[in-house]
C-alpha cells in the first residue's frame, strides 16, 4: 500500500470570537485579481478553529492549519499565536 503525502493548508487570521471553550472564530482575508476587469477583489471566510488550551484570545493573530474534522464545523486548528493585542480598557 502506497502512502499518501497529504499537502496541509495553513492559513493566517484575527480571532474574533472567544466565547466558546477551545474553539475559536478566526477571519482569514484572500486577495484574488477578477479575470475580466483585473480588479482585486476582498473576501473574507470565518472559520471555526480548535484552541485546545484556550491560548488565544479576541483580536489575536494566529496561524491554523488543516486537520481531520473535530467535530461539525471545526476542520482546523491554530499552529500558533503569531501576535497578541493588548486590553487598553480591562474593565
């Protein structure tokens, strides 16, 4: 049985949700040229990501990469906490 090389995605985004217990809500923007009036165009995918520690938190930039489904929605986990925003206001 031969084996596969399965080619794993890893993607960069903002947290914007943290409600949920090892679960995140992470934005990820792609750029992409339209092909006929080579304008480029924005777009924005929400994906639901697993946080297994609870690391990160609202705002923060991370790193997720592909995996197996963990459950419903979650196909993705966070490789890593690439930078940290600071709570101005903690109250």
């Amino acid at each position: 049985m031969e084996s596969r090389k399965i080619k794993k995605v890893e993607k960069t985004g903002i947290v914007v949700s943290d409600k949920m217990d090892k679960s995140r809500i992470v934005l990820v923007e792609s750029k992409s040229k339209h092909p006929f009036y080579h304008k480029f165009i924005k777009k924005r995918k929400k994906i639901m990501v697993h946080d297994e520690a609870n690391v990160s938190k609202k705002g923060d930039t991370v790193s997720i990469i592909q995996c197996r489904p963990l459950s419903r929605r979650k196909r993705w986990m966070i490789k890593e906490v690439m930078s940290t925003t600071k709570n101005l206001n903690p109250g």
